[in-house]
C-alpha cells in the first residue's frame, strides 16, 4: 500500500507542500501520518482540503479531507 499527498492548486490544498505524509508500518498494517511542514496561520487560511492518494496494487483511489481546525497530538 502505498499513500501520496496530492499538490493543490491553492494555498488550502497544499499548494506549497504545508503538510506532508510520513507512512509508517506497525503489526503488518501501513499507515500514513499527515504532518504539519510550515507553520499554520488560522486568522488567513481557516480551513484545509487535502486530497491523499491511496494506491493498492495498480488501482489508486484519491481521499478528499476537509478540516477547520488543527488537532495536535503529542506523543513524548
């Protein structure tokens, strides 16, 4: 399996690569991690659409993710 942050065409669509995937295996499953790259300013973009492509074999299917917010979750 194999997992890709598609590029937008705006600011809200990662057009400038502001989140990236980290794929990660554990117990025999693959997962992706979608991670912040740049800083995030609420006041001028408050909302986010990613597109994440998911490819199992030769068959890809494209993820749309939409959020308003940002979760931080800290694992230390």
């Amino acid at each position: 399996m194999f997992y890709q942050l598609i590029r937008g065409s705006t600011d809200q669509t990662n057009k400038y690569d502001t989140f990236y995937l980290q794929q990660r295996q554990k117990d025999g499953w693959t997962y992706a991690d979608v991670k912040v790259n740049h800083p995030l300013d609420y006041e001028r973009i408050k909302e986010y659409n990613l597109t994440i492509r998911v490819e199992v074999g030769e068959k890809p299917i494209d993820f749309l993710f939409s959020f308003y917010g940002v979760c931080v979750f800290y694992w230390g």
